[in-house]
C-alpha cells in the first residue's frame, strides 16, 4: 500500500562530479562524469553516488545537474 503523501517524482541529482584531465598537446581537457550529487534535505551536506571507480590523476569538478535535452 503507498501512502498518498508520499511523491512519486523522480529526484534528479542536485550537482555531478566530473573527473578533468588535460589533453596532452592541446589547451582542451577531457571530462569523465564520475558521480552524481544529491544535496541533504538539511542542507549541511550532500549524497555523493559514484559511477565510476575514482581514480587519481586530473582533477575533480562539481557542476549543477542539468538534464540533456534531445535535439
């Protein structure tokens, strides 16, 4: 039985973790989506869900989330 106060839309992540390492030769770098971010309902703190083992090297990156729109 669900309870009608409940909410059955989908929570998107607040931020992602991009992992940003330099292309050799170039000034661009490459960027790995790592996680994603959810922040506390507190607001002191977030929820970190990797998608990738986090490796060393580069460095790590927090952006809002902002869903990809189909063109």
């Amino acid at each position: 039985m669900t309870n009608p106060n409940e909410t059955t839309e989908k929570k998107y992540p607040t931020h992602q973790i991009f992992l940003v390492t330099p292309i050799p030769g170039s000034e661009k770098s490459n960027w790995l989506k790592v996680a994603a971010v959810w922040a506390n309902k507190d607001g002191k703190g977030f929820n970190i869900v990797p998608e990738h083992p986090i490796t060393p090297g580069g460095k790590y990156v927090m952006r809002p989330y902002s869903p990809k729109t189909n063109k």
